[in-house]
C-alpha cells in the first residue's frame, strides 16, 4: 500500500519564465516534494493569454521607460489558482518597493499552508492587480532585499527555499533548525573548520581540536561578537542595551 500524505505547504508559481522553476528539484526541497511535504506547480502566465503573439505586456500610462505587464492574464491567472483551492491563499508579489523580507517572514509564511507567487518582469505589473487580487487572496507585496533584479523570479526562489525548509520534514535533521534557533540570536555566525587539522600552511584553531566545550563555547561566541561588529554595525547596535 502506498503511503501518501496532504503537504504542509503547497505553492503556486506565475511567471512567463517557468524554466527558473527547475532548479526548486534539485535542492532539499525537491526530496520533500517527493515525500509529499511540500508540492508546488509552476504556470506559465501566457496560457492566459488569447492573441496569436501572447502579449502579457503594454506602454505604461503616464509615459516613462520600459513597458508594463498587462492585468488581464494576471487576473484570469490569479481567479482560477484561487479557484481551485478551498481555502483563502496567500499571495506574495515581489517588489522592490515591497516590506523586506527577514527570516521572521519566512517564519510566518512557513505556517500559512497554500501561498501563490506572482512574478512580475519589466517595469512591474500594473497596480490594479494586486487591489483586485485582495477580494479572494491575503496580498503581501514583499521585497528580497535593497539592489535591483530584473524580475521576481530569483526573489521567488530564493524566499521559497527559506520558508520551506522550516516545515517539519523538510530538513530531514531537526538538530539543525534548534541549533539556528539559539544561534539566532541576533549575532553572525562563527567561521566553521573541518579537516585536515593543516591546510596550505593553516592551522584549525586549537581550542577547536581541545574537547574542552565550554572553551569551544566561549571562543565561537567572542568570533561572533567580532564579526558582528566589524560587518554589521546595524545588528550588533540592536544589541546594545540603550
Ligand atoms: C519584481 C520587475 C524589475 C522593477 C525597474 C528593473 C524583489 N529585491 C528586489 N529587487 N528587484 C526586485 C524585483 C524587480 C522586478 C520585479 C521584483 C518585476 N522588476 C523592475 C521596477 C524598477 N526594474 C526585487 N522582490
């Protein structure tokens, strides 16, 4: 008998480049579709389309550079994912004029169960959708990070992999998730060594072959402690009491 079971999380992709979407196979997350933990499927934005060139773009009004995805296709698009879903989706459009997206994002979006991603490329999608689109989805327009791509595509992949690794049976090792947990505290994390003990002349650290824990403990905190301060001047402020 063959044991199947409702993933935790499904997503539903749209973007007229749907060949991005291979790569999702490849990672962690491509075992945990397969083990049904997670499923997703990717639409091609054009099957919405009806004209003998399969047009998803036009002249932006008010003038300006570049051109603007049309809303039609959008919208059939973004009607039949909901509709053929029970429950209310959420959708995530990637912007750069989006909330940034952090790891307690992807905390959130990990327990919401049915998520839809709109990929935008041009100047954007024209705004109507994502009003309209709030009537049957919880709308969410998001921002990777402050530097400029040219589409939502690698946005999408990359807050994708975030989120799905923190449902249960993703990673299959749950040591992982509870040692970022309490690593998550705020700090960077400290360099990591593996062997041979000598490389090109470089030593490991010694304290890290001693077996003494606490010693270990103390030097990996203080690496922290250093690197935050030196590159992230922003986080290792947010640490500062006053
Ligand atoms: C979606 C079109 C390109 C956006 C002109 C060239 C996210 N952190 C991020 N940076 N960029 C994006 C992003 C860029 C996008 C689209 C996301 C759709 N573009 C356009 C407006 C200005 N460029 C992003 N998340």
């Amino acid at each position: 008998m063959s044991l199947t079971r409702t993933p935790r999380l499904s997503f539903d992709i749209v973007t007229i480049f749907p060949a991005y979407f291979d790569a999702l196979e490849l990672s962690l997350l491509g075992k945990a579709r397969a083990n049904g933990v997670l499923s997703w499927r990717v639409h091609d934005l054009r099957e919405w389309t009806y004209d003998r060139h399969r047009t998803v773009d036009d002249t932006p009004y008010g003038g300006g550079a570049g051109m603007v995805m049309k809303p039609e296709p959008w919208g059939e698009a973004l009607d039949a994912i909901a509709a053929a879903g029970v429950d209310r989706p959420t959708l995530i459009v990637p912007t750069p004029a989006g909330e940034p997206f952090r790891q307690a994002t992807a905390q959130e979006l990990a327990s919401v169960g049915r998520l839809v991603f709109a990929c935008g490329r041009y100047e954007g999608i024209d705004a109507r959708v994502a009003e309209d689109a709030a009537q049957r989805y919880d709308v969410r327009e998001i921002s990777l990070g402050d530097y400029v791509l040219n589409g939502g595509e690698v946005a999408v992949l990359a807050m994708i992999e975030a989120i799905g690794r923190l449902v249960p049976g993703v990673i299959g090792n749950a040591d992982s998730l509870v040692e970022e947990s309490h690593s998550d505290d705020g700090l960077l994390e400290y360099p990591v060594y593996t062997k041979p003990a000598t490389w090109r002349g470089r030593e490991v650290p010694e304290v890290l072959l001693s077996g003494n824990h606490a010693a270990i403990a103390a030097w990996r905190r203080e690496r922290s402690r250093e690197r935050t301060q030196q590159r992230r001047p922003d986080l290792w402020a947010a640490q500062q009491p006053e």
